[in-house]
C-alpha cells in the first residue's frame, strides 16, 4: 500500500489510535510504550500486515528532528531550575565528557570487531553515543519511579542535553567519511563552534522570549502556547542558520523559560506535556514503518555483540571516567551507568549517513535500529528492578512531589484568605506576573468593586481590588503578605 493524500489521514490516525490503546495497557505487561509504537509501525509497514511502503529517509528525518524539537522543548519546560542546579556539573560533566567517551570506547570496538574503517566506527559510535530523550522521560515518568538525592534530576538533564554532544560527533565523523582528506582536528573547531552558539542562543532566545510571551497581549488564552511553538522553531532554526546547535539552544531555553514567570503558564505546560507525547507516537511509528525487519535480522549478531559491549562496557566507562572527579556513591554511577536508554535519536542520527550516500550506511542504520530496540528492550524494562537492586529508589510511602508534579496536578490547597491591595502600594497597576508572587500560593479570584474576576498572568491589579489566595499554610500567607509589602516599601 503507497501513502496517498487520500488515505495518510485514515491510515494515520488509525496507527495513532491503536498506538494510545497500546500504550494504555504495555505497561501492565513490563513493556515499554516506546517499543508498542515502533512495533505497531513495523506492523503496517511494507514486511509487515498493513503493507504500507515508507521509504523516505528525508521524510523521517524531517519528522525526527520537529518531534525532537517537542520532545526536548517539554523536557526543557518542566526541569526545575531548584533540582537540577546542585547537579549541574554532573549533568554537563555526562553529556559531553560523557558522550564522547563512550562514542570512542564504541567506535574503537566497532573497528576491532567489523571490517569498518576507523572513522566509520566512530561515527557509527557517535550516533549511538547519547541516552535517548524520549525514552529516559516517558519511561522514568510513567513508571512514576522515584529516585533518591536528585539521581533522576541528573538522568533527565543528561538526557535532555547530550543529543547535541552526540549529533556534532554524527556530524564530524561523517564528514571525515565522505572527506577522507580531512584530518580529525579539522572538525574540532566546527564541535567548538556549534556548541558555543547554541548555548549563548539558548539564553538569548530564552529571555527574548519570555518579554515576548509577557508582553505581547493576545487577546486569546489559547494563542499563548501557540506563540510559544513559534518562539521555539525560530529559536531552532536561528540557531541552526548561525551554524549553532539547535537541539542544544532550544533545550536550554525551554529550562529557563519553565523556570520563569509566564503568563498562562500552566496552558503552556499542559498542551507541552500531551504535544510531547504526540510527537514520541509520531516519532516512533514512523521510523517503525521506516525499517525493514527483514533488512535487519541480517545484523542481528553483530548488532547484539554491539549492543552488549555498549550497555556493559562503553556505557560504564563513560559515566564513571566523566565523573571520576565528583563525590559520588558507586551504586548512584552503576544505576547511571544502567540508564543509557537508546531509543529513537540514534535512528533518527542514522538517516544522516543514508542521506549522504556512504557504502555502508544501509548496514549502519540496521545496527543502530537493533541497538536501540535492545536498550530499551533490556535496560527499559528493569529500571524499577535495578533501582531497588541498588537501594537508589525511594520506598513508596515516602514518594516526593516536586513542585512541578504539584503546579500541573492542581493540588487542593487547605485554606483561603483575602488581602486587600491599598491604594498605595506599588502593586496597583502591575500585572500578576510582574509581582514575583510566591510559588506555594494561588489568587483565584479579583473582587473589584462588585465584579469577580478570574485572574491570569496579564491581569492587572488595582487600587482597592480584594485577592482571594489560597494556600497550605501561615508561613505561605506569610510569603504573600512579604510579597505585597514589599510593592509597598
């Protein structure tokens, strides 16, 4: 069956609706949900039932890099700032010393192993080389697995920012393929270069864009996450136009913009969250329907031989050699060591070489889709096990709600009290995001005069004007009590 403008609707959605089905029961089977939708995509590709003849490398390279844009941008939103800064090193530390370790102690494997050249194993240790977004933030999130001491703050900022490590690596030894001539310190300024630029547009558009979302005054709720989703592809492509690292710029301004003061916040964080989830479905079931089965059984030795020497061998000596330099207990580095989840940025790296046209890129691409099936398949589905193996996980009954959980859960607060705002204070005329409100409160209502009105991020204060708040306790009525005083000082 070819895809037509006709059925891609039909045949899409059915895929997408029997993906959510299958997502719905897997883990009540120990299955990960990835690996459901790369299946059902199999399924109905061309060796598959459905038939359907996908083979547009271009295509689903497009489509990786706009899901990987959502994927990492919704990551990037819901890391708190407060958890992850005490392991900022670590994470850094993992995500490039880290990434390039293990793309080496690979690649050198690779070499010893297979008949490639040694730039070929490097690259093809470079697409592999990084932990998997998507996988380490659905897997950890919907097994709802709680970690001690930040452990799952590191895994998640390694995740989220070391796909920029892995896709100049990709990069660079590709073009060391293709240009034989080159010498390997010639790509070294194009590595300093991307990942300079990407970090400062980062920041840069992070900023930006949050004057731009508190400032621009849409008169619709539901056009604030849509001019987020712009603000996003511009930070990207901008970054990507300046020959700096896209993935690495936009994961960096989503952390600062979740860790800000928006207004409609909350609606921003709640189409991200199921919009993240859209794009894993879109990812996976399009890369499944991508690859061949048949293609790949070939490679099936040899790719079990990588995969195991990545998991047991490059995967630890990349974590315990970036980290040799922090205090850290072994089991906290054998568990990190554990979740090197490959899922499907490295596929989504391997369209790179298809693209290009090299000799062996057909076999690389099988490899790395086999690698990438058995991490999830093998390290995936015993996250929970190991962590309790290892004394990493925290008991049930003492299960921590990070503030995050607890803004998107909408958690009942305890009690109410009013505040009047005075006509001399400083808070009059200023929007409720400009007041630096406290966390830990809520103003759910505006009595103004004889008018209740619901408040936003935009709505401003007035002389006069009755704050409902809610809250859980004194010390945070204390907190708003401070706030207001403090616009009046």
């Amino acid at each position: 069956m070819y895809l037509t403008i006709e059925n891609i609707l039909l045949i899409g959605s059915i895929l997408l609706f029997a993906s959510i089905l299958a997502g719905k029961t897997s883990y009540k089977f120990g299955v990960p949900t990835l690996i459901l939708f790369l299946a059902i995509g199999m399924l109905a590709g061309s060796d598959g039932i459905g038939g359907i003849n996908f083979d547009n490398p271009k295509i689903s390279q497009f489509i990786g890099i706009v899901s990987l844009n959502f994927i990492l941008f919704s990551g990037g939103l819901d890391t708190n700032w407060s958890s992850v800064k005490p392991i900022l090193k670590e994470g850094i530390a993992l995500s490039t010393i880290g990434v390039l370790l293990t793309a080496i102690s690979l690649g050198t494997f690779v070499w010893l192993v297979t008949d490639f050249t040694i730039y070929e194993s490097m690259l093809l240790g470079s697409i592999v080389s990084s932990t998997d977004a998507a996988a380490v933030f659905s897997i950890l999130r919907s097994k709802s697995l709680a970690l001690k001491t930040n452990l799952r703050g590191t895994l998640e900022l390694e995740s989220g920012s070391n796909d920029p490590m892995a896709y100049v690596l990709t990069i660079a030894f590709l073009t060391l393929v293709i240009h034989q001539d080159q010498s390997l310190a010639s790509v070294i300024p194009l590595f300093l270069l991307q990942m300079s630029i990407g970090g400062v547009a980062g920041v840069v558009f992070g900023k930006l864009s949050k004057w731009i979302i508190n400032n621009i005054k849409l008169d619709f709720e539901g056009l604030y996450p849509v001019l987020v989703i712009a603000l996003m592809f511009i930070t990207f492509s901008a970054t990507d136009f300046a020959r700096g690292n896209g993935f690495l710029a936009i994961y960096i301004c989503a952390v600062y913009l979740g860790n800000q003061d928006l207004i409609h916040k909350k609606t921003i964080h709640k189409m991200y969250d199921g919009l993240a989830w859209l794009m894993q479905i879109v990812l996976f079931l399009t890369l499944g329907l991508l690859v061949n089965p048949s293609e790949v059984f070939p490679y099936m030795g040899i790719g079990l031989l990588i995969s195991l020497f990545l998991i047991i061998i490059a995967r630890p000596v990349g974590v315990f050699l970036s980290l040799v330099f922090f205090k850290m207990k072994m089991r906290r580095r054998l568990y990190i060591s554990w979740v090197g989840l490959r899922g499907a940025v490295p596929i989504v790296f391997a369209t790179y070489p298809l693209l290009a046209g090299i000799d062996k890129a057909s076999m690389i691409f099988n490899i790395v889709f086999f690698i990438s099936v058995t991490s999830v398949l093998i390290q995936g589905t015993t996250l929970s096990i190991v962590a309790k193996w290892l004394h990493v996980a925290l008991p049930e009954r003492v299960k921590k709600i990070t503030e995050i959980d607890q803004f998107l859960a909408d958690l009942p607060k305890t009690s109410m009290q009013e505040f009047i705002i005075k006509p001399d204070s400083l808070a009059v005329d200023k929007r409720i995001v400009d007041l630096q409100f406290p966390k830990s409160a809520f103003i759910i209502m505006i009595k103004r005069e004889e008018e209740y009105i619901r408040p936003g991020g935009s709505t401003e204060i007035k002389a006069n004007d009755t704050l409902m708040v809610l809250a859980d306790n004194e010390e945070d009525y204390n907190k708003v009590n401070r706030c207001l005083d403090n616009s009046v000082n």
